[in-house]
C-alpha cells in the first residue's frame, strides 16, 4: 500500500497540465503525462505513461472509461524511452482502447474501439465502433473503419471539428466535478 | 431468448414432422394442434417503412415498387441514412455585398460516414428529397422492361383466352341465373361469381402481341476502355458484390457510381393455421407498435421441457438426466409419460378425427369464402428423421406428474410453496411454483461413441380448451388430453472403458 502511495506521489509530480486543459479529478492519470491546451479529460478516463512520457495536444476530447496506455512492449528494453504522441482535435470516445504511439490531428476512435500499438493513425480518421486494429501499418489520412469486419474506405472529409462539444463541456463538467489543478512542467 | 429455450437442445415435433424449438411454433386453439411456420399461411396484412414507420396500402406499395419514397439506404454499407443539415452563405443576386445564408441538406451515413457530397450529389433545398432527385441516371432499361412486362401480360391474357374458350360448354348453371336479375351488367356478373374481369377480344390481343419487337443479337460486343490496361487497378475504388447487388438497375462498378437507394418496405404480416384457417399471429397494424392482436406462441399453452443436468455418457451404461417441466397456463395440468411410438399413433389418431369435431360447420370467419381462398390444405404428415441415439427410460404411463398453475407473482414470493403433490421422489427430484424437475435414465448406444446423445419420448398433458363454439350452446371450458413428441441432445457420447 505505502509503496503504490509513494509510487503514485512520485508519477504525479511528472503531470503537466496547460492552463486552458480541463482534466476531471476523477481521471486516472499515471507517469509523465503533459495535456495540451482546451483538452478535456473526463471522469473515469484513464491515461497511463509506462513505457516514456504521453504527449497530448489541444482541443481533445478524453471521454469516460477511455484508456490510453503508452505500454512497456513484452521483451523490450525498459531503458529506452517510447514517446506517445496524440495531436489536437481528436476525439476518444466512451471505453476506447488506444495503445498505438502516433496519433494526428482531428481523428474520432469511436465507442469500444481498439487501437493496438503496431497501428500509426494519421490525421482524420475514423475508428468505427467495435473495430480492432491489431496490425503494424500507418493508416492513411481520412480512412474510416466501420462495420462488424472492420471494412475500410476512405473519406472526402475530414470528421467534424469537436469545437461546440468542448464549449458545451467546459461549461458544463465544471460545474458537477472537480477539477485536477494546472501545472507547468516544474 | 434462443440460448434460454435451448434452441438447438430441445426440439417439439410439430404436426408436419418439422422438428422445432417450442419458441418458434404457434398452438392452434381450435384443432389443438402444433403449427411451426412451415404449416401455417403467411398474409401480408401491411407494408410499412421501418424508418419512418409509415404504412402504405399493398397497391400504393406495388405502385411504388415496394420501396419508401423519402428514406434511403446506405449505398456503401446498406444502413439507413440519416438526413444533415448546412447553412451555405450564398451571394445575393440582386445586392452583390449582401450574402444570404441557406439551408442545405444531404445524406450522411452514421455507421461508415459516407455522404451524397462523396459522389458529388448537390445538397437539396427541402428536408424531405424525393426519389427522382438523383436516381434518373442509368434507368435505360426501364422502357424495355415495360414493354416485356406487357408482352408478357398479353401472353397470359391469351392463354386464358383459349382456355376460357375450352370450358365456355360447362359454365355453371349457377352463374348463368344471376344474368337474369335486372340491373346486373355482365361486369357485376363476373365479379360477384369470382371470376376475373372479362378479356379483351382476342384479335386486339394478336394484333398487339404482332406489335411486339423481339430482341436482337449484336454481332459485336462494345470493346473494354483504354484505361483498364494501362492503369493501376485500386480496389478500394471497386464496388463489393453486396454493394453492386443492392443497386440492380446501374450495378456500378466504382464507388463513385454509388447513388442512394430508396429504402426497402417491411411487412407485418399474420399467420394461419392451415387446417382451421384461424389466425395462430395476427400483428397490431400500427408499425410502432411491437403488440399482437391475436398470438398463440405454444410457449403460453404446451408444457415446456428443459434439459438440467446431465451425468457424463457413457456408450450402454446408465447415466441420469434431469430435466424440467414448466405449465405455462393459468390452470393445473397433469403430465405422464409415453413411448415415441404411443404418441406418434395418438398424432395420426387425432388428425383423422379433426375434420368433424374440433372445426365445426359454420365457425369459418364469413370473410373467408370459399371462391377466395383456396380450401384447407389437409397434409400427411412427414415422418420424423432424427436418428434416436441413446434409449430413455421413462415413468410408466400411470404415472401422473401434477404441475401447478403459473403464477406471475410467484416468482417475487419468498414463502416456500405450501401445496401438496404426493410424488415418488425416485422421478421427481424438486419443485417450485410452476416447474417440476424430473430425472431420467438414459443409456446411450455403445456404437455412437463421439456423436451426440439424442433421446426422445412423448408426454401426455391436459389442456383447458376455452373456446366457446357456437354448436355448443352452454360454454364450459373443456378439459381435453393431448399429447406431443420431444428430442432431447444430451450431449457427446463417450467411448465406454
């Protein structure tokens, strides 16, 4: 018990939240995690840095029971540090897995989705609902998954912008939760 | 609800000789009989859309090619779209520094996120974009259909015709009388002895059918364009065959020939036992409506068996079973045993007697005439074929099994059950409310080691009959024994040691 509290003590101090960043005191935060600008973290939302620092950028939307692990490869070597990186205006919706280490800018991993950590996802794509990806590719920009065999297309446009969903948020999540305190890297 | 009535575990006989699960058969309550939906009549009672839930009459349905007018499917995942809203800011003609904002709306699909802006389908002005909208390329066909469709009308009036013109010596004398009521034309005549409306003369017919232009050869076939030697082949431009097939007229062979397809018609539709002609399902018409008007599912009437335990199966050993049986009327009923044999030979019994007792003369719904619909079928039915690989033995025939009432408030009631039934404990191992759980010994045949173990027997039960007939003038429920046949799939057989 009193190594977990040291343990979680000393990962917490390596949490970088930006001022504007609204992170909900009930998420799950471990290791050297910094979140960008107007990225929400809901409640119930867990973010673990096992294998090296997570990185996220502005404007994502982290909804409950997501899971975004930057996980220590089986057999790999502990010492060398894996970056995850995850861009802006993504959306991870309610109980979506993402292990990968690369993610653009304004992508939606839908409900129970799964993203494993061979997958690079590029910008604007679209992770259906259910769909597992467990393979070693950079997915193409504007893909979309979709169905219960995981069939591909790819799109005209990019998903639409998380704007108004975040202005709803941050107006909203603050008044029902508590909120995880902004932080500079020191 | 399949894994909880074990589909595929326990399996009633229905009259035909279809072997079923007791959920997917109807109890006929006027010959008393198992209906599975091989031996019943299917009527389509109405065509409705499943996304706007409006109902069409069956002629406006055919008119409109079974399809709805304002919902469309997906033509890349075959889901229903959903209609999007924009505004576009548009320049004013008249003031070229104002700028107007409009509303646009496409279709957009939820599931793959396809759009009528992928394949360049302008935005429309209203909400609701009727089919003609887009769908008018690709429709050469269309004239050349009709035209066979109506040779082919021809044909058949023809061919009625000559045969009319075979039988014109037998008109019955039945139908000639009514020429002789005043006011009656010939038209009324036909159509009150149910006969089809009268033909045209029969040389308008070959000389219309003259007109028709058969289709020619051609001597040579359009060559294949350039690029399908010269360019690289991307197949995620390639339609599906399912994507290809949901759009028979055009059967686009690149995504970016997709159109949206207007969406298929659902049927409610009612069934009837094909010996009474009495409604076994009849739907509530309303489409947002999931009630039945009339539904006799054999689950509320036979008794249901269910598999509980089994000992491991071992090839001519003994091993125990358990099963359980629930009543699912309001009524005690009492349950005894009988060989597959017995009950086979009580089956064909009760279908010879059925034609005079249980459908009384009259009972037939007055709507149902008999130059409307054709006459019961009355079918031998099929021998059983499922081999019985394990021989069960049963509780001799006296032996009586009373099963209580169902009772939906039993189930909250936390009291222990306080009736008597005087049972061998040796058969009946446990009771509680409406069930009773029974054990068995079966012996598996030595020579089937690794196939499944299928038993089968037949059980008698006593049913309340609570249609009142208009033959017999004081109604009193009658209580009447039937009987039906099960297959039971135990399991792997064993090899013996």
């Amino acid at each position: 018990m009193s190594s977990q509290a040291s343990h979680e003590s000393k990962s917490k101090s390596d949490l970088k939240i930006s001022d504007q960043a609204l992170v909900c005191h009930e998420s799950k935060l471990r290791g050297d995690i910094t979140i960008g600008p107007n990225t929400i973290v809901h409640p119930r939302a867990t973010i673990i840095a096992e294998a090296g620092p997570i990185i996220i950028g502005a404007s994502n939307i982290i909804e409950e029971q997501a899971y975004i692990i930057n996980r220590l490869r089986p057999g790999a070597d502990p010492s060398i540090v894996q970056v995850m990186e995850i861009g802006s205006n993504n959306v991870f919706e309610v109980d979506c897995v993402f292990e990968s280490s690369m993610m653009g800018n304004q992508n939606v991993l839908e409900v129970k989705s799964h993203v494993g950590p061979g997958v690079e996802i590029s910008d604007g794509c679209i992770i259906g609902a259910g769909c597992k990806l467990n393979g070693n590719e950079r997915l193409p920009e504007k893909s979309v998954i979709y169905g219960s065999d995981c069939a591909r297309r790819i799109a005209m446009d990019k998903p639409p912008h998380p704007s108004l969903q975040i202005d709803y948020l941050t107006k909203i999540l603050v008044k029902y939760h508590h909120l995880k305190k902004p932080r500079s890297a020191n | 609800m399949a894994l909880m009535f074990q589909s595929d575990v326990v399996q009633y006989v229905c009259t035909c000789g279809q072997l079923k699960p007791i959920s997917l058969m109807y109890f006929c309550r006027h010959c008393l009989k198992l209906r599975c939906g091989y031996c019943v009549c299917h009527e389509v009672d109405s065509h409705y859309c499943s996304n706007c839930l409006e109902i069409l009459p069956s002629a406006e349905a055919r008119l409109k090619k079974h399809r709805c007018q304002t919902c469309f499917d997906c033509p890349n995942c075959l889901n229903t779209l959903a209609v999007r809203a924009t505004t576009v800011s548009v320049r004013d003609p008249d003031d070229p520094n104002k700028v107007n904002s409009l509303k646009k709306y496409y279709h957009s699909c939820f599931f793959c996120r396809w759009t009528t802006r992928d394949v360049g389908l302008p935005d429309q002005a209203v909400q609701t974009v009727s089919a003609n909208g887009w769908s008018q390329k690709g429709e050469s066909n269309i004239q050349r259909i009709n035209v066979l469709l109506e040779y082919v009308r021809l044909l058949g009036m023809q061919e009625r015709h000559e045969r009319e013109q075979r039988e014109k010596k037998f008109t019955p004398r039945s139908r000639r009388t009514f020429t002789h009521h005043p006011g009656l034309t010939a038209a009324h005549v036909r159509k009150r002895a149910g006969l089809p409306p009268e033909l045209p003369a029969p040389s308008t017919i070959r000389d219309n059918l003259a007109e028709f232009q058969p289709a020619v050869a051609k001597e040579e076939v359009a060559s294949l364009p350039e690029s399908i030697f010269t360019e690289e082949l991307d197949i995620d431009q390639v339609t599906t065959l399912t994507q290809r097939l949901a759009q028979p007229e055009t059967q686009p062979e690149s995504i970016v020939d997709l159109i949206p397809s207007c969406k298929h018609l659902c049927t409610k539709r009612s069934q009837r036992c094909r010996g009474c002609e009495h409604n076994v399902s009849k739907p509530d018409l309303n489409p947002s409506s999931i009630k039945f008007k009339i539904q006799h599912a054999a689950s509320f009437h036979v008794p249901e068996v269910r598999l509980v335990s089994v000992q491991p199966l071992i090839g001519s050993k003994e091993c125990e079973i358990v099963i359980v049986f629930s009543n699912p009327s309001q009524q005690p009923t009492t349950i005894s045993f009988i060989t597959l044999e017995e009950a086979e030979a009580e089956a064909q019994e009760h279908t010879e007697v059925t034609p005079d007792t249980s459908v009384p003369q009259g009972e037939a719904p007055p709507s149902l005439s008999s130059l409307t619909r054709s006459p019961p079928v009355m079918e031998e039915p099929r021998p059983v074929s499922i081999a019985v690989t394990g021989d069960v033995n049963l509780p001799t025939a006296d032996v009586e099994i009373v099963l209580a009432p169902k009772d939906d408030a039993a189930e909250y009631d936390d009291s222990s059950d306080t009736q008597q039934f005087h049972d061998d404990p040796q058969i009946v191992v446990h009771r509680r409310a409406n069930k009773a759980s029974l054990r068995l010994t079966v012996i598996p045949h030595a020579d089937k080691a690794g196939q499944n173990c299928t038993i089968g027997f037949g059980f008698r039960y006593t049913y309340i009959n609570r249609i009142s007939t208009p033959a017999s003038a004081s109604f009193e429920p009658q209580k009447v024994q039937l009987s039906s046949r099960t297959f039971l799939n135990c399991g792997k057989i064993k090899e013996s040691q």
